[in-house]
C-alpha cells in the first residue's frame, strides 16, 4: 500500500513531533493519533484526516480554527466565527463538533495532551477547548480522528480527536505577513508571524526555538452587506402570487399595510397615563414625551386609521394621530461576524539526552480579544427572544419626584410627595395626581467583549532501553483566564430609582449625565478561570516477532485535576429579583475533580495481511463516576491494492461542569403562533383570540445543575476500505456509527408541559418540572398567562444513533519533472441523526426525532440544522517555483422543518405549524434551503530561496450566502454555521514569506 492516508488532503512526512530520523529511503516512524505506538503510516484501522501545514497554506487557512470548520465530518452544532456577534452563550470562543453530536463530544488535544476548556460553556451546558488559542505558525500537521477513541484518551472522545501537533525543531528565522480586505472593502485583515530556531538535533544534539504571531481581523456590520442580510424589512421577498413578506423592523409598515405593532426606537420616550386599579400598568394609548423631539434622528411614518384601529387588527397603543418612529435595527447596530484579535508566543526546547532519550519543554501565551455589537434593550417587559435572565417589570413614573426617591413598581410609595418634592417633569399627567408609564430604549447598543488568556506549558521524556522496550512521561498544566466585559444592559431597580428621582432625562435623553447612564447600566465585568494539569507516562515492549511484523504491548498511567471557576454574570438574587441585570444570562458553576487512569494497547501484525489491535482504558473520577472503554481494531490487506479496515469500541462523555455543578442556566425557545389556537382553543378564547395568544412567545428554559450524574455512555463501530488501483491514486469508503446512552439532558421535551399548563388551567405535576407562568396579558389580566420558564436539573434520558458514510479520493500525478498534479476529495454523508427522548423519571421512551438533513436539532445547534452532505475538493499544480490551489467547499440544503419543536421531517404544513418562515397567504418562504458552496483560489510564487510571495482569492465567485429566514431562529437571515464565508464574499490576500 502507499503512505496516502485515508482521506488525507495532505499525507504527513516525517514531522516535528518524530523522534526517529528519517534516512534515505525509509520513512520515521510517527504517533497517529488514537493509538500509542509508532508506526511508518498513518492508515490505522481508524479512519484519519491530515491536514499539514502546506495544506493549510494551498487552501488559504490562516489559523486551525478556520481549516477545522471545513472538515466535511463536522456535520452539526459548530460553533463558528459568525455565532459569536453577541447571540453566543460561549462568546468569543470556536470550536468544531463531529458527527453532529456537540463540541464536547469531540476532544481537542495539543500534542496528544489535553488543554484546559473554554470557561464558558455552549449552551451553558457543555464544556470543550476554544480553538482560538491554537497558535498556528507553529503548526506542522492537524490530525483529525474520525472514530471513537475513549480506549486512548478517556472521556468526551466519542465522535472523534482533534490533535493538533506542533513542530520539534525549527532553524532559521521564518517570518510570514499578509493583509487582506473583501472585495466590498471591509472585514480587513493583517497578519503577521516571526518564529526563530536554533540548533540541529541530529547533529548538535539540541534545538530551540521562539515563535510570535499576531492576527487582526475588522468586524463585519450588517449594514455592510447586501438586502437583505442589512435590515429586517423583508417585503421585498414575494411568491408567485405576489405575496411577500413582511417589514419587521420596530414600527415597520409592509406594502400590503401590515403593521409590525407598535414599539419603542431607541432616543424616543413615549408617555400614556396608568389607568388601571392597581395602578401599575398603563392602558390606551401613547403620544410623545417630547412632541418637538418627535422622532429624532428616526424616519417618521403616519399610519392610516386602520392601522391604529384594534377592531381592524391595528395596535391599541400607537399614538392617536398615526405618528410613529421607524428605523432598521438591524442595519443600525447588529455585527454578522465580530472583531477578532489574536496574538502570541510559543517557545520550545528539545535535546537529546545521549542516544536513546529525549527532553523537551514547552510553552505557549495566547490572548483572543473579541468585540460584539447587538441592537439596544428597551426599558421595559415583553423581551423578545432570544433572552435571558427577564424580569417583568414597567417603568412607572411617579406623580412627584426627590432626591431621595426609591423606586418601585408601580410609581407609588416612592418617598416623594408635596412636602418633599416637585411634580414629576416627565410625567405628563403629575398634575392630575396621575402616574404615567413610560415606553423607552436607549440609543445605547449592547456590547460584548471577551479577552482570552490561555497559558500552557508541557515538559516530557522519550527514549528507550534495551533492545525493546520504549517510554515516554509528560507533563502539561494549562490555564485559561477569561475576562468577559459586557456594557447597555441595564438594571431595573436602578431605572426604577432615577424615575423616581427624576435624575434621567427622559424628554432628551442625550442630555443625561453620563454618570446617571452608567448607574442604570453599570458595566458588567465577570472574570472566569479554567484549569487543567496532567501527569501520563507510559511503556511499550515488543513482545515478539510474527509475520507481519513485531507484536507490541504498551501500558500506562494518567493522572490529572480539571476545574472551572465561572461565576453567573447576573447571579440570583431571590429577595431583590429587580436588582439583577435584564437580559443577561444567568449562567455560572464552580468545580473541580480528579482523575486516575490507566490503559493498555496491543498491537498484534499476525500477518503482513492482517493487522489486530486492541486497547482499553479505565477511568476513575472522584466526583464518582467510573468507566472502562475497550476498543478493537481490525485492517486486512488482502493485495497490495486493498485494504479492508474496521473498529468497535466503547466510550463515555463525562458530566461538564456546567451539567454537574451548574447554577440555573436559562436559554429561551420560540413557541406559539401557526397552530396554537387551534391545539389550545380554550386559552385562546379567554384571550378573545387576540394577538397576545395567537402570536409567537418566548418560554425559558432553566437547567439547573446536577452532581449524580452518570457519563453518557457510547458505541462506535466503523467498517472501511483503501482502494489503490495505481500508486499514488487511493479510494477510501468508511461506514460509522455511533449509539449513546445515558444522555444527558436538560429541559428539551417541554411538549407534554405546554400540553399539561395550557389544558389545565396552568397547573402542571409532571415531576422534576417547575413552570413559572410569563407575563400577563394587559387587555385580559385575569386569564391565564402565557407559560413563563421551566426548570428541571440536569438528568440521564435520552438515546441517540447517528450513522452515515465518508468518502476519500487522492491522487498524485508526476506530470513531468517539472509539474505536479495533486487533488484530495473528501465528503461525509450524514445517513441517520436520530435522538430518542426518554422520561427520566418513567423510562419511558417516545418515537425517534430524525433530525437529518433537517433544520434541527435547535436545541443543540441553535437551528443550524444537519445537513446531509459536506464535502471538499482541492486541486493542486506545481510547476517550477509556481503553486496554484483551487479548493472547493459544498454544505447541502435542509429541509426546514424544527423537528424538536414539533415539526415532521419533510412535512412542509407541520414546519410552518412550528415556527417556519411564511407568506402572509400563509404559504411557506421555503420547505427547503439551498445548498451552501463557495470555491477558494490561492497562488504561490518562490522569487528566490528565501522570498515566496503569494496571494488568495476567498470565495472567488462570490457566491452568495443564501437567503434562510429559519436558521438561527431568524437572526440573520442566513445560516451563520455554513455561509459564514459567503456572507464576507469575495475576499482578497496578499502576503510574503521570508526564510533565513
């Protein structure tokens, strides 16, 4: 067989991370990932993609993140560049998830060591390694598992491992700088890296080497790109009948006349006077606070009689004379992808230690800052989703105002009155002793900041003794310190108290004192520490010599201690709920274990035709929970041309931090509309079926921590082909499959829930569950209000099954002594994405979700859907000193369907029913998306030894992000986990590389 690996798009040659050299005719020996022995060929009967440096550098990749994201086999919930522009419980951070079962299914590993995780967790739920702090100029080759390897590593390696490998010996100074710009002239970037060496270890015994990078790259604005990725209004959009879509800006006014109800504009107070008993919530309706303010720097629009009429469907609440306030939110304030900047230092040291023994020690600094701008948050209830961490309240100006008001509720009992203070300026309706509520949002964005410190150094032995025995020992400690600065989100106890003390300037609000502003919205400043330190060693011996080679057996030890510190940015605070930030999520957890391992691996060539190999791994914790994963490996080569190959093993995903310690963590889902009415006939009635309870709300969904959870538990099983019909020419066919138990779960199966509190009357005794029911409707303040939130603890439930095929092709064509072909295709299909929901507290189980080649699973993928096929396609030529790439990436379409919310797959009726995109005529947008490709070009000229030029076009033909008003639960208007290079568009990069 060549030494192609399967499926590689670039077959690694002998690298840094080689201890043995390589001499003329014979290639090193190298560790493959998931095993622990070294071999001269990386086809193991795992499946394995290699990406070397030069691979990265032929497709225009400038960090590992970027490159991990087009792995075909990263089927659904990536956590992409694009979902980190303020809609992100992990903010800030990247990581990729394999065969479509989250980021802490998949282990990401430096070196074959593990690195302290991201101290926020997706979802606030799950754990995994951000891989911006990767640094990239000293990447010799990522490896990319794509089998369950529990056996080797231990826990969360179940859809596969990620090993990045960075180089052992560097000589000379490499410097390496780039800019780039998109072809609209934005989303610059720079780049620059300088790495230094010193020291030959063959010859001198020793090498050293410093390396710095640097990478800045400019955020991408909304309003920066084409309709109608820059603004909600979307009444551009028809169907052949010439419906269209509707203009959902605040305020908004379609062309068919649909009003978007009425809102409030950032800068713009409006006043109505409180009317009800109790005196906390106004009634009729608004007018300007401050008539010749009117509306700003905002379009003014009339709205006609019908519109402000609620027998004809109109708002209840706009003023009476029609004049209302627009403006594109969107275009306005929102980023599609943030501010990035990277930056680092990485030093290494390596020495032989007589003939057969080598040390090394290692470090590495990197620091991610990443900034995120999202619309204003108004000062008042009714949020809109996505939110968290709500609280419902109104802003209720008093009659009288004083210094020493304190605020309230309900504008009364505030300490104020005659004797003490003067009659409220900005309420209108003071002089009739009359309270007023106040309808008003900021023209202050919501910002995001995170600053990423990760600190990791590593010191280890290799060597031998003897004439078969090997070892190896190491040690690695890691530390990521996250500072996450979070600004426009204000407090509402302290709205409350400058209402009641007239201190903020309602009728202009620009002439606030900057020091009232920072009061009510006081920066949030939250600083979150992850930490991980690991001793593992281990011992190989050949054992005996068989005929297909010698029968080896390797044994080892592993200890290491794991925690996180990441206190909840907006704790609870029961006795004062109206002291606690609006809309910042509540998500924080405290821990820390210890874990002893030990494993063993035995590889046995019975036959040059038949490699077996076999491993387990057995791990204790001490938070309680044990496991042991065994696994068996099988390749057969029955001629040169073929090799068969297949693996069964077992593994587990350990309990996060967030699962097992969390504090409650509440994420909100979109449920109503479509349906509704028609299911729950009787709550809608008592609403008068109005717009309250026929229209879409939000429900919180509170996951509260757990420490008795067991780990998820999984089956892996693999079965492959190599086919090489001519050398340098291979086809490879994998088929996996992947089964879980134990999974688990926070509150996801919330149907029987509704069903329980909408068809009695709001009581539900379905056990572990908690519902809090949400905000009241103001025209029927008696009925029953929509569902709130439910909360439940983290539980073991649910099974899932997910199974496809991934295809390899690569090749190699000597043209001539001067030109060389080379081309690597790689697909993954995604056959079965199957989750099984199971009550924790009966068993019992419900019919399987099939999620595949569907918009879902939301609750994991925030709507990213798991799209069927993906796959790349890269050519190569190289003739003399010249390179030319072209690198094609496919992501097929989904069908829209939200099956976790209730839709069927490929029902079109039953995806509208749960929240799909439609017309007004009620017809769908779309029953499926389109495919997502884009094709990258890049150029390499060497102008002399030591000077290379080269040069990208990303996304040559600048294809478009396609339209999909369903993924992301709307946000964007695209999908930010497939088309985030489509959204930039064209974009260009020139840079220089210069060798000493």
């Amino acid at each position: 067989m060549a030494q192609m690996p399967a499926s590689a798009q670039n077959a690694p040659t002998a690298s840094a991370d080689d201890d043995a050299a390589t001499t003329e005719g014979v290639q090193a020996e190298i560790v493959v990932t998931g095993s622990l022995f070294r071999r001269t060929n990386v086809e193991t009967p795992s499946p394995v993609t290699v990406l070397s440096a030069a691979t990265l550098e032929e497709r225009g990749l400038n960090t590992a993140a970027e490159a991990l994201q087009r792995v075909s086999a990263g089927n659904a919930g990536t956590i992409s560049q694009g979902w980190n522009a303020g809609h992100n419980f992990a903010s800030g951070a990247n990581a990729v998830s394999l065969r479509g079962l989250t980021v802490q299914s998949t282990l990401s590993i430096f070196d074959g060591l593990r690195m302290a995780p991201y101290p926020l967790a997706d979802d606030g739920q799950r754990n995994f390694v951000d891989l911006n702090t990767i640094p990239s100029a000293i990447i010799e080759r990522i490896e990319i598992l794509r089998d369950g390897a529990s056996s080797t590593y231990g826990a969360d390696a179940v859809a596969g491992v990620i090993n990045v490998i960075t180089k052992k010996q560097v000589e000379g100074l490499f410097a390496n700088a780039s800019v780039g710009i998109s072809q609209r002239g934005d989303t610059g970037e720079r780049r620059a890296d300088l790495t230094y060496g010193y020291g030959d270890l063959a010859d001198q015994g020793f090498n050293f080497y410093v390396s710095g990078e640097y990478q800045k790259q400019d955020a991408l604005w909304a309003r920066d790109r084409g309709y109608p990725f820059n603004t909600a209004d979307w009444s551009r959009i028809c169907n052949a009948a010439n419906s269209c879509m509707h203009n959902l800006n605040p305020n908004g006014v379609s062309p068919d006349g649909y009003f978007n109800g009425f809102a409030p504009v950032p800068g713009v107070t409006m006043v109505r006077p409180v009317t009800d008993a109790g005196g906390a919530i106004g009634s009729g309706r608004y007018a300007f606070l401050n008539p010749a303010l009117g509306c700003g720097r905002w379009d003014t629009i009339q709205l006609t009689a019908a519109q402000i009429d609620p027998a004809q469907g109109g708002s209840a609440t706009a003023p009476a004379d029609g004049r209302v306030c627009t403006y594109n939110a969107v275009g306005e304030y929102s980023m599609l992808q943030p501010e990035i900047e990277r930056f680092g230092v990485s030093a290494r040291f390596t020495a032989n230690l007589g003939d057969n023994h080598q040390l090394y020690a290692q470090g590495n600094f990197y620091k991610t800052q990443t900034f995120s701008s999202s619309a204003p948050r108004r000062w008042h209830d009714r949020p809109t989703a996505p939110r968290s961490g709500a609280v419902v309240y109104n802003v209720i100006a008093p009659v009288y105002v004083c210094a020493a008001g304190k605020g309230t509720l309900n504008g009364v009992g505030t300490g104020c009155d005659a004797t003490n203070g003067v009659l409220n300026p900005y309420n209108p309706y003071a002089s009739s002793d009359q309270t007023a509520q106040l309808f008003f949002m900021p023209d202050r964005p919501t910002t995001d900041e995170t600053s990423s410190r990760s600190l990791r150094g590593a010191i280890g032995l290799t060597g031998s003794f003897g004439d078969s025995w090997r070892y190896s020992a190491d040690f690695t400690a890691s530390n990521v310190q996250l500072t996450r600065v979070q600004r426009g989100y204000a407090i509402p106890q302290r709205i409350m108290d400058v209402v009641a003390r007239g201190t903020f300037n309602f009728a202009n609000p620009d002439a606030t004192p900057q020091s009232v502003w920072d009061y009510v919205m006081p920066t949030n400043v939250t600083r979150s520490n992850s930490n991980l330190w690991q001793a593992t060693a281990n011992v190989t011996r050949s054992l005996a010599e068989l005929p297909g080679g010698t029968l080896e057996a390797a044994l080892g030890v592993a200890y290491r201690q794991e925690s996180i510190d990441a206190p909840s940015a907006n704790p609870q605070n029961d006795a004062h709920p109206y002291d606690r930030y609006y809309v910042i999520n509540a998500v924080g957890t405290s821990g820390s274990r210890n874990v002893f391992s030990s494993f063993g691996e035995l590889s046995a060539p019975i036959l040059d035709e038949l490699e077996v190999n076999l491993s387990g791994r057995y791990d204790s914790y001490s938070t309680g929970q044990k496991n042991f994963s065994p696994k068996v490996g099988v390749k057969v080569t029955p001629v040169r041309q073929l090799a068969l190959r297949g693996t069964w093993s077992k593994g587990f995903r350990i309990p996060s931090f967030n699962e097992a310690f969390g504090l409650p963590t509440t994420g909100f889902v979109t449920q109503g509309g479509g349906t509704f009415c028609t299911t729950y006939a009787a709550f809608c009635a008592a609403h008068g079926n109005n717009a309250y309870a026929s229209s879409p709300f939000s429900v919180g969904l509170t996951n509260v921590g757990n420490p008795e959870l067991s780990p998820e538990r999984s089956q892996n099983y693999t079965l492959g082909a190599i086919f090489e019909p001519i050398p340098n020419v291979s086809f490879t066919i994998d088929l996996w499959r992947i089964k879980i138990r134990d999974q688990i779960v926070g509150v996801s199966n919330i149907g029987p829930v509704l069903a329980a509190y909408y068809k009695n009357n709001g009581v539900v005794n379905i056990p572990g569950f908690v519902v809090t029911p949400g905000i009241p409707d103001q025209a029927n303040p008696n009925a029953l209000p929509h569902i709130g939130s439910i909360q439940a603890s983290f539980a073991n439930a649910n099974r899932q099954l997910v199974q496809g095929v991934d295809f390899g092709v690569n090749g190699r064509f000597d043209v001539s002594d001067d030109v060389r072909f080379t081309t690597s295709f790689e697909a993954s299909y995604l056959d079965k994405n199957h989750l099984t929901l199971v009550d924790p507290v009966t068993g019992e189980a419900q019919p399987p979700e099939r999620y595949e080649g569907t918009l879902s699973p939301c609750n994991t993928t925030s709507c990213s859907g798991s799209p069927k096929w993906r796959a790349s396609w890269q050519n190569t030529i190289a003739f003399g000193d010249t390179t030319i790439s072209a690198t094609t990436y496919f992501t097929s379409g989904y069908h829209v369907a939200q099956v976790d919310f209730g839709a069927t797959p490929g029902d079109c009726e039953s995806a509208v029913a749960a929240g799909a995109a439609t017309y007004p005529d009620g017809t769908p947008v779309m029953c499926r998306s389109k495919a997502i490709w884009n094709v990258d070009l890049t150029a390499s000229q060497k102008v002399s030894k030591n000077f290379t030029l080269y040069a990208n076009v990303l996304n040559l033909f600048d294809t478009k992000a396609p339209f999909d008003p369903n993924a992301a639960y709307g946000i964007y208007g695209y999908n930010p986990a497939w088309a985030g290079p489509n959204i930039v568009g064209r974009y260009f990069r020139l840079g220089a590389k210069v060798n000493f």
